[in-house]
C-alpha cells in the first residue's frame, strides 16, 4: 500500500519502490552529516540548548557503552552511536508527510545489522586471535560440535534479528498511520505521529543496546 502522500508518485514506475527508500536513506545519510557538522562546531565554555542537547544525547550513548562493554569497549562507541543516529533519523523520516523511513524496507534494515554482525566478529578475532573459537564451543568438551552448530546458528540469527525487528515495527507503524491517515484524510492522526516518534526513538535504543551487548560478547573471555 502506497502513502497517500508519498512524492515517489512523481517518478516514473520503472524506478521501484526499492529505489525510493535508497533515495530516502541518502537523505538520512545527509541529514546525520549536517547534523554532525553543527554538532563538532558546538564548543562553547557555557553550553546553550542545543550543545546541551547533543551533549545529554552523547552522554547517554557513552555511559550505556561503558555499562555494558566495559572500558575496552569505549572505541567502539562512536560506531554504535552513529549507527544509532542514522536508525533514529530513518525511523522518523516516515512520520513526515510525503517521504518513507529507510528502515521500513528490509534492504535498509539488514545492512547496519550485518555492519553491527562483522564489527563484533573483528573485534572477538582481534581480542582473542585463534582463542575465539572458544566462544562457539561451549564449557564441555564433548558436546563442543554440537554446540559449535548451535553457536554458529544463534550467531547467523542475530544480524536477522535486528533487521527483522526493526523493518516490522517500522513497517508496521507507517502501514497504521497510512490506514488512519485514509480514514481521516482532513485530520492528521497526531496520536500516532507522536507515538511514532517515541517508539521510533525506543528502536534506535535497542539498536544500540543490543549491539553493545554483542560487542560485549566478543570482548569477553570464553568459560
């Protein structure tokens, strides 16, 4: 189903809707960047609402990457962060009238998660070398080859986890709000942009936690 608003009606078909939400996600891609040049230019001694605001927001970030990678994880937070950024952005970008969220095509939503996926198996390989494998085997040896399989499963779920979870609660929030949007075409559905904007905002969190939890994984020494 279309959005009844959606600017894409004014390309040619043959482009695809695929191709749309690659366009949309340059626009985040843009957005994020302008962002984080305001952001780098924000130095000032007393901070004014808007250096307090990335301030509180990197702080948040930074203190959660800390809580659950540790202080070897600190390198690793910027990455999260950003990734974090660029989800949130997509989320919302689909509350506006005319555009879609990113994140509400698959294709968007599994290429952070797969980022997320070989960024935590770099860093396990890096911090363990060979002793990594440890992390798939398990504390008996002898069920070490079935639990390497297990491992090796639960490990390939995660990429899909993240996206999925993402793409269907982004999908599913637009489809709402298009729904209500075509019942009551001359009153905006207020309600559920606001619930939108905070559901999409409880997304990137995730995102983000639960990178960390995997980074956290890696970082670890196998029992």
């Amino acid at each position: 189903m279309e959005h009844p608003l959606n600017i894409s009606m004014l390309f040619p078909a043959d482009i695809g809707h695929t191709y749309w939400h690659v366009m949309m996600t340059f626009l985040v891609m843009l957005f994020t960047l302008f962002l984080g040049s305001i952001a780098s230019r924000q130095g000032s001694e007393i901070p004014g609402r808007t250096q307090g605001a990335f301030e509180m927001a990197v702080g948040a970030v930074y203190n959660m990457g800390v809580e659950l990678m540790g202080e070897e994880g600190k390198p690793y937070i910027p990455l999260i962060f950003g990734i974090g950024v660029y989800v949130l952005f997509s989320n919302w970008m689909g509350l506006i009238p005319g555009f879609l969220a990113p994140t509400s095509n698959l294709n968007s939503t599994i290429a952070p998660a797969l980022v997320v996926f070989f960024t935590y198996q770099a860093i396990g390989i890096k911090k363990h070398g060979a002793h990594y494998i440890k992390h798939f085997l398990g504390p008996v040896a002898f069920l070490a080859p079935l639990m390497f399989i297990i491992e090796v499963i639960g490990h390939l779920a995660r990429p899909m986890s993240l996206s999925m979870r993402l793409f269907g609660n982004v999908f599913g929030e637009e489809l709402v709000i298009v729904i209500l949007f075509m019942l009551v075409p001359f009153l905006i559905p207020l309600p559920m942009v606001m619930l939108g904007m905070f559901t999409g905002a409880l997304q990137a969190y995730v995102f983000m936690m639960l990178s960390m939890i995997y980074i956290s994984g890696a970082l670890e020494e196998a029992h």
